[in-house]
C-alpha cells in the first residue's frame, strides 16, 4: 500500500547575512539575517523529506510571515491523507485552498512543499533527481558572482574579492540610475574581459530607458538582459525585443509554464532566468526548463539567495538539465552557516549537486551554524 501523508512540520531558519546586497540590506543600522521556513514532511511509514521556502518581501509578496500561516493553516493541512507519490493530487489540494490569481497563488510557500514531497519521493524510491527526469548525472554548476554596486570605483575591490573566491563570471544588479548602470557594466567588462557577464534591472526602468541601456550593453558585450521592465509592462517587452540588442529574460514576471507559453506566444522574450524557489518547486520548473529546450529559448538560472534544502533543489535541476551559463546562485557569496547534517560541497565557482536519493540532504538542526 502507498504511504499517505501523515504530518508536515515547519519551523524557521534565519541565516547571517554577509556583504552587501540591497535586497538583504541591513535596516536601522542592524544587520539582518535571510530567514526562511524548513518543512519537514513525514509519511505514516516513516519516511521523511525536506523542503524550504525562501520569502522576501523585496522580490515578491509573500513574506516569512505569510509563508508561515500559509503552511500551517491552509496548504499543509489540505494534503494530510494524500498519497505520497500523487504529485498532481497533492498540487490539487493546494490550489484549492490558495487559489491562483494571475498565475500560481503564493508559489513560494507551495515550494517548501514540493521540494518536501519530491525528496520524500525520491528516498522512498532510491532514485536521484536526474534518474526521475531521465537526464544523465550533469556534474557540478557553476555559478557566478553577484555585482551589486553603487559606482564604478567600487568595481575593482568587488572584483578582487571575487576572483579570490575563485568566481571567475559576474552577474550584474542595474536599474537604478541608467548612465552609471552603463558605467558599470562598461568598466566590469574592461577588469574582466574573458567573463560571461549579464545584468538583471529587476524591473527598474521604463521602456525608453531601457531601450537606451540596451544598446549600450550589447556594446559592451554582455550576454543578456533580464527583467528591464516591471513584470506587468508587457508592451514594452514585445518592444525591447523587437529591437534586438540583447536577448531578454523574464524572470519576475514567469512563475508557472502557462506564463512562460503565453509570453513566448506574444513574442515577449528571448528565454527565462529560471527561480526554482519562484516558481513553486521543481514540480513546475522542470516543465518550464523542458519547454525552454524544447522552443530554442534562453535558459539562465537564478534565485532568490536560496541556502541550504533550497539550493540543493536548485543544483539537482540545473546540473541535470545542462544549464549552458553560469548560475546567479548567489547564497555562498552572501549567507553564513547551515542547517544541514553534511554542508553542500562548493570549491570556487563550482557547486555539486548533493549525491544520494531524493535531494541528498538532511537537516540537523533549527539554527544555522
């Protein structure tokens, strides 16, 4: 007989945030910590699987708070009963009880389920995440080093502080002021002139403005250009893609594959930099990144400073799928500490997909450290 789901246990997990990163920036003098919720989903045979879901109110609206009563009141006791490998069933349940609105209702909540449930599958089964997708073992991910600057005299410190790391690509946060975000990227491209660089406006300009900054990136040759407009600008996408400069990647605004099929349907975008956190899990990713491969689009990959459960999720996905550029995972350049019996392996740029069933990992303790 199929094991049911028996209980789902969530608790928080705050982690030290290291550097400078506006999206974690420290408030009132203080530092902050990037806390997240650990779901422990348990079935009544006795097997165990984790999962995390990774809030902030700075990328979308669902907060540490919002994820936690949603967890509690609403979705996990909606799945109590339901068989363990009925992935759809499961998903059913949530919708139900948090109804999607324009695309998936609170996807960041539903993920600490989904990865909980996907891990919990596959050590019941045995299997790794490539074998269940049919893809062969993809080895490490690289990642790339996040340049988040206010002047281009910053450049060469942050740079050093990379290449010391042993981070050898550089993803670029823009869309603050467009002349020095163009200064930026121009002298980043001169300190490093082999990299494979990209900027992410994360929705800072309007459309003339990036039109503009468009132009003067591709010159300075960087690779792509995400999110330059806010999510709901979708004229200006069709636009800004029409005009040609650099392929441009939705992010934001492509949190489930029937956003992704419309937009694409539009003519809005070139390819997606793929959040496994954003979009609800890996569920629904792998058939976003499926889709990707299959129409020739753009396949990046980023997330939302995911540590630990999260980041292995990550991992698995873009190591099986052969992600073809350096991934914006930026959780080993800005959080301190772990939740976890056997840290993620990280040696430079290079990140190892954590080997065994499920998702290879097991939390130890409450507190990172």
């Amino acid at each position: 007989m199929t094991p049911r789901i028996a209980s789902i246990e969530c608790f928080t997990a705050a982690y030290p945030v290291m550097g400078d990163f506006r999206f974690l920036a420290a408030k009132d003098g203080k530092r902050i910590t990037r806390d997240t919720v650990i779901v422990r989903l348990t079935d009544d045979a006795g097997g165990v699987g984790w999962g995390q879901s990774v809030p902030s109110p700075t990328w979308s609206y669902e907060t540490i708070q919002t994820v936690q009563t949603t967890l509690e009141r609403h979705l996990a006791p909606a799945i109590l009963g339901l068989p363990v490998d009925d992935t759809a069933a499961v998903w059913q349940a949530m919708n139900r009880v948090i109804a999607p609105a324009f695309s998936t209702g609170q996807p960041i909540a539903k993920a600490g389920i989904d990865l909980a449930l996907f891990d919990l599958q596959g050590r019941r089964t045995g299997s790794c995440p490539a074998s269940r997708w049919r893809q062969p073992d993809g080895g490490p991910v690289t990642l790339s080093w996040t340049i988040d600057v206010r002047s281009p005299d910053e450049l060469e410190a942050a740079v050093a502080r990379a290449e010391e790391r042993g981070f050898r690509h550089f993803n670029v946060k823009i869309g603050r002021a467009a002349a020095t975000d163009v200064a930026i990227c121009q002298r980043l491209r001169a300190l490093a002139p082999a990299a494979f660089i990209w900027a992410d406006a994360n929705g800072g300009y309007d459309e003339a403005t990036a039109l503009s900054v468009a132009r003067s990136l591709a010159d300075a040759g960087l690779a792509a250009f995400e999110q330059p407009l806010p999510a709901n600008r979708l004229p200006g996408y069709r636009t800004l893609r029409q005009f040609g400069a650099l392929p441009i990647l939705m992010d934001e605004g492509v949190v489930s594959l029937a956003d992704l099929q419309s937009f694409h349907q539009l003519e809005l975008l070139d390819g997606v930099a793929m959040k496994v956190s954003r979009v609800g899990g890996l569920t629904e990713a792998v058939r976003m990144v499926e889709y990707l491969r299959e129409h020739g689009l753009a396949f990046f990959a980023s997330g939302l400073t995911d540590p630990d459960v999260a980041f292995a999720a990550c991992l698995h996905l873009f190591s099986a799928y052969r992600l073809p550029h350096p991934a914006a995972l930026n959780a080993p350049q800005f959080l301190g500490g772990t939740v976890l019996e056997t840290p993620l392996r990280i040696e430079g740029d290079q990140a190892f997909p954590p080997e065994g069933p499920g998702l290879g990992v097991t939390v130890e303790r409450r507190e990172p450290s």
